[in-house]
C-alpha cells in the first residue's frame, strides 16, 4: 500500500490536472431546463460485494462513496423533477466483451440497479438505457442511426450534463470522450458542457501481485488508474469538479 500511494502522489505530480473547487446547483436558476445527470453502470456487477466476476471481493471505500454521492444527486434531481439518464452494463450470454469476462449478463441480477438507486426504476425524471458495450453514447444508437442519448439531450434541451459512474477510465470516460466529440461535430444540440464530478466516480481495484498470478490478466491500481481516467477526461474537454453543492433548494 505504500509503494502504490507514493506512486500515485508521483502520477499525481507528473500529470496533474485543475478541478473546479464546487459545483453549485443552487446557483443554477435554470437547470430544470439546462442541466442534465447522468449515472453511468452504477449496478450489482460493478458495486455489489460478491455480485459476479467485475464486483468487489469486499467492501471498497471508494465505490460505496461514489453509490452515496450518486444517490444524494439522484434524489436532489429527481425532487427537483431534473431530467436523469441511467445507463446499465446488460449484456447477453453469446456477446462477450473482451478483455473482460462475463459479466452482467441479463437475467443474472449483475445488470441491475444497486439497492440504494433502485428507486430511480419508478421514477418519471428518469429514462434508464441499457447497452451491451463500454461506451453509453454508441450504446445509445438505433438500428434507424438514430442516438437515444442525442434525443434524451434535445427533448430536455440540455446545455450541461453532470456525470458520475463506474469505472472511471473505462464505461465513464469512453462516454465523456464520445459524447465531447460528438457535442464538437453538433450531434448532440444544445449540449455545451460535459462535467465529471470526481468524487462521484469510481473504479475497481486489482493489485499487481493478484494479477501476475493470472495468465493474460493486467493489473488494475484502483487510485492510480482513477486520476488517470479523470486526467484524460480533463485532456478530452470535460470539467472535473471536485464537489457538488446542491444548495438551500433542497
């Protein structure tokens, strides 16, 4: 443990990237038309102790704060009757994901919403899209080329998406990427800003001395690749914010 924190305090020097102090929805007098969030793979497989194959072995400091992060803005947004989108990892038994394997395959429970956001199912603030891939905006497409994303962003005519979600460098920041490029092209009107709220992600964990004992498998540092997958999101266009104020409104 001590080797990994001096080598992520090195990343950290190496690379370092500037988060926005606070996130203020309160100051936001136009967000029930402007500001959308998005939670992305906060389910069973990826968060539940013990859930399958991509769960945690044992309790995770940083995934149960990024599911408590996740559902205080979850209910401040679904108060506030704020348009939420919720992406979900479901995928099939006969479509594997390489690297990875199996895991929320539907029917197992894996693909579903972890107990603390299973409320969001019922709520009509919120539009749940499941996809069978890492990215949630190529998830989003159509068979007729439309994109369920682009469509959820223009009904709600929203200018600023707040995302949390796991994992931070692979589901979270392959849809900040794809999403900022999409916004830099106009596929996505009125979008303008893509905001990842760092202490509302999270990702897993897989030390170096587990992984070389398993053929084919690469070692996964969980704070290490968490600043990274913030970092490239930083470098891609989004604003990191480091804290999210939901303000006197609540």
């Amino acid at each position: 443990m001590g080797s990994e924190t001096r080598l992520v305090d090195l990343l950290r020097g190496e690379i370092p990237f500037e988060e926005e102090a606070d996130f203020d929805l309160s100051l936001r007098p136009d967000s029930g038309t402007s500001l959308g969030l998005v939670l992305v793979d906060i389910l069973n497989g990826f968060c539940t102790v013990g859930a399958g194959n991509l769960a945690p072995i044992e309790p995770n400091r940083q995934i149960s704060s990024m599911v408590e992060e996740a559902a205080r803005l979850a209910r401040h947004f679904c108060e506030m009757e704020w348009p939420v989108l919720v992406f979900l990892d479901s995928h099939h038994p006969n479509k594997p994901e390489p690297p990875y394997p199996p895991h929320c395959v539907v029917g197992s429970g894996e693909e579903d919403l972890v107990p603390a956001l299973k409320w969001l199912e019922e709520d009509p603030s919120v539009t749940i899209r499941r996809k069978d891939c890492f990215d949630g905006f190529i998830g989003s497409m159509e068979k007729d080329g439309s994109n369920a994303f682009s469509k959820w962003v223009k009904a709600n005519q929203i200018k600023t998406i707040l995302v949390a979600g796991i994992c931070t460098d692979i589901c979270v920041l392959d849809f900040v990427c794809s999403t900022l490029s999409a916004r830099n092209v106009g596929m996505v009107p009125p979008l303008e800003d893509v905001v990842v709220y760092s202490g509302g992600c999270a990702t897993f964990d897989f030390p170096i001395d587990v992984a070389r004992n398993i053929k084919g498998t690469l070692a996964h540092p969980q704070d290490l690749l968490h600043h990274v997958g913030l970092y490239m999101a930083k470098a891609r266009g989004a604003r990191i914010v480091k804290k999210v104020t939901l303000g006197s409104s609540i």
